[in-house]
C-alpha cells in the first residue's frame, strides 16, 4: 500500500506541470493551481496514515493553494518590476567555447 502512495505521489509531481499548456498565464495561477495539487496529495497521503484521508487532502489543498498563491505573485510582482531577463548575448561565432571564444 505504500509503494501505491509513493507511486501516486511521485506521478503527481511530475503530471503537475503538464498541465500548463498557455504561455501566457499568469504566474499567480499557475503557482497556485501546482500547490493545491501537491498539497492535496501529500495531505491526503498524511492524513491516510491517521485514517482521515479526505480530511487530509482537504487541508493541504487549501495550504499548497495559498503558498502557490503567495509564491506565483511575488513572481509576478518582480516580473512587472523588474520586465523580462535580457537576451543572451553571443559572440560573432555563435558560442564561447572552441577557437576564438573569450
């Protein structure tokens, strides 16, 4: 039984960004829709071992929902403060590495 819970909580994990197929939702969605989803699942695994499952999943949804929350608009805060990351900058080759790199 608990290989069957580390198994559903590691394809949690993984399927949790597959979700996301819209480049240009906000990061306060995005953030807070993964911590409910990963909350729920470790609630539930927590609160299975005290026999209250769904009680469990209940709680660590709402906490994984507001720590995603508070985490994607920060992200989204700097991002309006700060604009996007600057362009990669690259040499007249094409790399830094190989000859003529410095």
């Amino acid at each position: 039984m608990k290989i069957k819970l580390i198994l559903l909580a590691g394809l949690t994990l993984v399927l949790s960004q597959c979700a996301y197929n819209d480049p240009y939702a906000s990061n306060t969605y995005r953030d807070t829709t993964t911590g409910a989803l990963l909350g729920s699942a470790i609630g539930g695994i927590i609160g299975h071992q005290s026999g209250e499952a769904a009680a469990g999943a209940a709680i660590g949804a709402g906490v994984g929902g507001l720590m995603g929350n508070s985490i994607g608009a920060n992200k989204d805060r700097a991002a309006a403060t700060y604009g996007p990351p600057p362009p990669r900058q690259r040499n007249f080759y094409g790399s830094s590495y190989g000859y003529g790199g410095y």
